[in-house]
C-alpha cells in the first residue's frame, strides 16, 4: 500500500495491526522516516518510558497520548533520517539535530501524571 510506504503529513495515515512491541521497534529502527510518533497509554509503567527511551534517537518528537501534528511554533523541529533532508544546510542541519528531542503531552487527564511517573523509569526524560 503506498500510503503505508510514504512519509505521512495527512489527512490520511497508515494504520497496521502488530502482534509483538519487537515488531514495532523493528519497524521504527529500520523505517526510512523519523519525523514523529505517538504512544497511547494510561499506564506510566516501565514499558512506555522504554519506548520514549527507544525512540529518542529515531523520532523528532515524540507524542504522548495526542496525534502526530504540528508543533507550536516554540518547539523546534527535529526530523530524523529521510524526514529532514533537503530542508536545511549542513550547519543548520548539525544544529537542529543537536536539539534535544521534543516529548509532548495535551493538558488534562491523567497524562501529567503519567509524564512523572515515565521520569522514575526512563532514561531519556530523567534530569541531567
């Protein structure tokens, strides 16, 4: 499906059914784009941060809870791989990609709560 094989900037997206969390990591670091993903999840178990922590070096931003869109124009963008290029040049390019990776949440819920509680098992999200 070509839909599936290119990069997605909507209206339209992809959706794929997966039998393992291995399936879905394999994809994401063998994938050819790195722009954004999504994690749903009500829990702040061990397994989110760990993808939060996986993801880090493959997506630009990481969504919590929301859909892959548009950020406010404060947070910067970061693609990764096939997402970025022929956008910027080189210094632009080393500078963006030496940003941190943005992971963002919609007020309301419990989703602050579950960004905490993420902090006590992922690396990525602890303070430095």
């Amino acid at each position: 499906m070509r839909l599936y094989e290119e990069e997605q900037f909507g209206p339209g997206i992809p959706i794929a059914p997966y039998d393992s969390l291995d399936e879905v990591l394999k994809y994401s670091r063998e994938g050819k784009y790195g722009q954004q993903v999504s994690i749903f999840t009500s829990s702040a178990s061990e397994t989110p941060a760990q993808l939060i922590d996986q993801f880090s070096t493959v997506f630009g931003k990481i969504n919590i809870n929301s859909q892959c869109g548009r950020s406010p124009d404060t947070a910067p963008f970061s693609g990764r791989r096939s997402s970025a290029m022929r956008v910027m040049s080189v210094m632009n390019a080393l500078h963006e990609f030496s940003i941190l990776t943005v992971v963002s949440y919609k007020d309301g819920g419990n989703n602050e709560e579950l960004v905490k509680g993420f902090e006590g098992h992922s690396k990525f999200l602890q303070s430095i």
